[in-house]
C-alpha cells in the first residue's frame, strides 16, 4: 500500500472523513531537506470549507538539518487517487520523498 506524508490538512479528521471516508491512523515522522510556507489559495471552493486562504507547503531548504514535521499514512490506491481530486483545485502536486525514517511515500507541495 502506498505512503502518504501530510504536514497540513490532510492530517486533519474532517479533511480525511470528507476526503477518504474514513479517519487515517498514521505514525509520527518527518521531511528532512524542507522547511514550512505557507501559500494563497485562490480557488473560493476549497478555501470555503475551512475557512482558510492560506495553507501549509513546504519547500526545500538546502540545509540537512531542517525538517517539516507530519504524519505518514498507510492509503489505498483509490485513496491517494482520492487526495490528488482534493490537493487539484488549490495546485497541490504529488511528488515521491524519502523520510526521516527512511520510508519513501508520497508528499503534495504547492506547484
């Protein structure tokens, strides 16, 4: 089963009810490499349902010490399908990762 890394939203019980249909269970980790932004969603529709025009991102910090703390969770195929249809409207892209555990698994940063 795939890996997927949140640092935001989808760490978030409403998100994953509305968004999987079911509350994740996901273990503590970590993106080495990163560090936190924030970004302006544009799109009224998927800021309308938390009420939040700016959300988490993260990027790349060219310092091996830095790291953007998060939940990695076990998701289906059909799930992570599921999470691109979210991440889409605010221009969230997947990209594969590798952990501070050193478990690869999938990560939506802003494009």
């Amino acid at each position: 089963m795939p890996l997927l890394f949140s640092y935001g939203t989808l760490q978030e019980e409403r998100v994953q009810l509305s968004t999987f249909g079911r509350r994740l269970r996901g273990e503590n980790d970590a993106l080495p490499g990163y560090e936190p932004s924030l970004v302006k969603i544009e799109d009224a529709r998927f800021v309308a349902p938390g009420g939040r025009s700016h959300h988490a991102n993260v990027v790349p910090s060219g310092r091996a010490d830095s790291r953007v703390a998060g939940t990695v969770f076990e998701v289906t195929d059909a799930e992570l399908a599921a999470a691109d249809r979210y991440e889409a409207p605010a221009a969230y892209a997947r990209t594969s990762v590798v952990l501070a555990s050193g478990r690869r698994a999938w990560l939506y940063v802003h494009r």
